[in-house]
C-alpha cells in the first residue's frame, strides 16, 4: 500500500498548485480494503477543496453507513461495478440499494452503479487483462491517457498510464520529483510527441494496448488544453 507519507506528499503538492480537477483515490486496486481511505479523503478535501474527489469499487464491501462516512470526509462521487448476470445487483448492493434512501448527500455528491456481465470483455489494458489478448500488430491510432491522468502506484512510481499494472514503464517518482515536474518531463513528452503521430511503437505496452479513443476534443475540453496546445505546436 501506498505510505502515508507518500500520499500527503502528493495531496500537498496539488494544494500548493491550487488544484481543482478530478482526483481519484484508486488505481487498480479495490480502494475499499484500504481502512485509511476515510482519513485520505478528508486530508484530500481538505488540502484540496474545489478538487473532484472520486472512486470505484465493486461494491462487495460497501454499504450505506461507509458510503455516507465518506461522503462526510469530503467524496463527490462513488462509482459501483456491479459484476453479475443479467443486470441483477449482487447481495451486497441489493441490501445497499434497499437502504440508499438514508443517504445524505449534496447537490456535488453522487453514486452511480454501472451494471456489468461477469464475463464482459473491455479494454486488454495494455495486454495486462487476462480475459483478451493485445492486437496481432501495433494499432496506430491516438491516445489521450498520458494527456490527461497521471497515476501513482503504491511506491510512489509514476507509470506511463493506468494500464501500466506493474510499473514497467515509469516517468518519475514522486518521493524523488515534483508532481509537476514528472508532468511536464522529458519523458512524458517523448510519450505525447509518439502519440500525437499516432504512434505507439515507441513502447511495448502501448504496442499491446487495443484502446483507442480518437477524441482529441476530449483534452481540448481537459484542464491540460494548454499544456497540449503547446506540446503540438512544437512539433
């Protein structure tokens, strides 16, 4: 798991930067098994009061009592994956949903369940998903993740995206660098210059990688609009 250390060295890094956007105290992990996820998220509103704070779980140890805990602590928005056939809520979430009418929540608060087939197949998550093999060649084709999230692991390393399970391809470490500084690095950069070219054979992962979003609107909407506006015109 992640130090407490570590993690107040991040969130007092997006204080100093005022920062407002989407912060989601997960990565690919079931973030409910983590008993300090209340205190992180108070320490995260906090130090981060205008920030979107977020996670998801499947549901399994979740009820109305946590999930009104954590909106207390300062959560915006709780997102279930509900694992089951036939659009059928799993027992826990059946109880939940038989006792959200308890709930307190304000206007910015929310919790959404997305129902999902057990056997539903999505991204191959950069060939790490064990339920779907990577594409016979390299895609060539955009991808916004490196643009628009910055995932940190437990150690503090920082991956080329989400899909990166095991940190095979690290940009930075926040416990050695600055948040920022991995942000606008030479290495995230090399990874945007490839990408904005539709290339993906600068990395084995992304050579692995099906996901392709194709929606360079996306960061122009994104809070980094600057940053990719100038990462383009330098090219």
């Amino acid at each position: 798991m992640m130090s407490e250390g570590t993690f107040e060295k991040i969130i007092n890094e997006l204080s100093q930067l005022n920062y407002r956007n989407r912060i989601l105290l997960y990565n690919n992990n079931e973030c409910l098994m983590d008993e300090r996820l209340i205190e992180f998220t108070r320490v995260t509103r906090d130090k981060c009061p205008h920030a979107d704070v977020q996670i998801e779980t499947n549901g399994i140890l979740l009820d109305v009592d946590l999930a009104q805990e954590l909106m207390n602590a300062g959560m915006n928005r709780i997102i279930i994956n509900n694992y089951n056939t036939g659009n059928n809520p799993i027992p826990s979430i059946k109880n939940f949903l038989a006792e959200a009418h308890k709930l307190s929540l304000s206007p910015k608060q929310n919790i959404t369940i997305i129902f999902r087939e057990k056997n539903e197949v999505l991204s191959n998550m950069a060939g790490n998903a064990p339920n779907k093999k990577g594409p016979a060649s390299s895609i060539r084709d955009f991808c916004s993740w490196p643009f628009i999230y910055l995932p940190v692991i437990h150690d503090g390393s920082v991956p080329i995206c989400c899909c990166d399970f095991y940190g095979d391809e690290i940009m930075g470490n926040v416990n050695e660098d600055s948040l920022l500084n991995i942000w606008v690095g030479s290495k995230f950069r090399r990874v945007r210059e490839k990408l904005l070219r539709n290339d993906r054979t600068f990395s084995l992962l992304c050579q692995k990688c099906d996901w392709h979003d194709g929606i360079l609107d996306l960061i122009a909407r994104s809070p980094f609009a600057e940053t990719f506006s100038r990462i383009a015109s330098q090219i």
